[in-house]
C-alpha cells in the first residue's frame, strides 16, 4: 500500500512489479527512465486488456436522443456518446421510446450488424422508420454509429453497452483503489513478467503461474456470458438470395 493510507497508486504497482521480476532487489531505487519504462509498459498492458472482454469489469449503457440526422452518430471522446477511449466494439443496444408513459420506458432491442460489408448490403440506408439495428465503424480517433433505419428526430433515445475501460493515461499518483480488488495481483504479477522479459531476464515459470492464475481470476470474476439465440432466418422457413445477401 502507499504511505497515503488506503491508497493504491500507479507508482505502488510499478514498484511491486519491479520487486516482483527480479529486476530490482531489496533497498534499491528505480531512477526516471526505470519508472518511465514501468508507465509505459503498464498503459499498454490495460490498452490490451481494454478490448478482452473476459478482462473487463463493467458494462456501461450509455444514450443519445434523436436529432432527425442521417450521418453516424460520433462515439468516442467528445462524441456524440461521450466515451473515453472510444470503444472497440458495442456490446448490445436497444431503442427507447420516449413517448412512451412517463417513468416506464418502453425498450426495444437493436441487432448488432457487424461488418462493413453487411451494412453496404441495406439498398435504401438514408430509410427513416422505426430503428431495428445499428452498425459500428471503429474510426479513430472518433467511432461513427449508423443506425437503420434512421429514427425521426427527438423521438427515441439509442443507448450502446459498451466496456468500461481501465485508465491509459497513468499518472504515479493516480488512485487504482476503486478498481476491483482481484485486479491488484494480476497488474503486479503480469507486469512483472513483461519488465523481466524487457530487462533481458529469462522466463521464470513460477512467475509466469502467479500471472497466468490472477488473470484467470479475472475473467472468473468478471466475464458475462449472454444466453446463444440461433439467427431467425435460420430457425425459421425463409429463403436465402444469394444476389443481395437477405432472406425473404
């Protein structure tokens, strides 16, 4: 823990790590660019971890109303869906009708089109119905939400489930207390094993153990499996056109 009681800091990680590795033993000191390494290579582990969803520890479900636009809705820092960093991918979305009675909101889910290629398939995308998906463009620095069909403006509120994301911008004094407890040991230890291999170290296999173990806690705790549906074109008697990609 930090001198600062209760406390658990970027630079308490760091140091943990690189008593943990073998790289810096009993009474000695990291200099600046030893803790800098320890920065650098700690915000690209959690940028790795960011896009696991095994890793993951929370859901975020966050909404935009309607404004009646037919150009993608921005998601990512600054957006339209305020999120920072943008996303990688969307979880799930649903559709809430706002003119529904007051303090019972009527949701509807949305499908999830997952590809570029999918999406060019829909022949009339500027179609202003009622919303039945939503397709995501992982531009950056911005991602680009393209719902179909179009919903009229101020009308409905579209919400994406996102990832939570771990901090990349690692300041030493930056509290991690607030991250779930079992995160601790897999920081310490899986950051441990990368500086031993950046410090030209070879692999310690109990090292190695203690990392593979608190990662594998991780995804106990906080990975969420959704229930397998079968598509509706499969389950029910549509047929397939090979010429546009749909079922009729």
């Amino acid at each position: 823990m930090s001198a600062v009681d209760g406390l658990f800091t970027v630079n308490d990680v760091i140091i943990a790590a690189f008593r943990k590795s073998g790289v810096l033993g009993l009474g000695q000191t990291l200099d600046g660019s030893d803790v800098l390494d320890g920065q650098n290579d700690l915000s690209d582990m959690l940028a790795q971890w960011n896009v696991k969803t095994w890793l993951v520890f929370e859901r975020l479900d966050t909404g935009f109303v309607s404004d009646g636009r037919f150009t993608p809705y921005t998601v990512g820092p600054g957006g339209n869906f305020s999120l920072t960093p943008r996303p990688d991918r969307i979880e799930a979305a649903y559709l809430r009708i706002l003119s529904s009675t007051p303090g019972q909101p009527v949701d509807q889910p949305l499908r999830i089109i997952p590809s570029r290629e999918e999406y060019s398939n829909i022949a009339l995308k500027q179609l202003v119905a009622f919303p039945k998906g939503v397709f995501y463009d992982t531009a950056s620095p911005t991602g680009n939400l393209f719902v179909y069909p179009w919903p009229q403006g101020a009308l409905y509120e579209t919400h994406i489930i996102t990832k939570n994301s771990f901090p990349l911008v690692l300041p030493l004094t930056l509290d991690l207390s607030t991250l779930p407890f079992e995160t601790r040991a897999a920081m310490k230890f899986t950051l441990a094993r990368r500086l031993r291999n950046g410090y030209g170290k070879k692999a310690d296999p109990e090292l190695n153990a203690l990392a593979k173990d608190a990662l594998e806690t991780m995804r106990n705790s906080h990975v969420q499996v959704p229930e397998l549906k079968m598509p509706s074109a499969i389950m029910g008697r549509s047929k397939y056109n090979i010429y546009g990609d749909t079922t009729y």
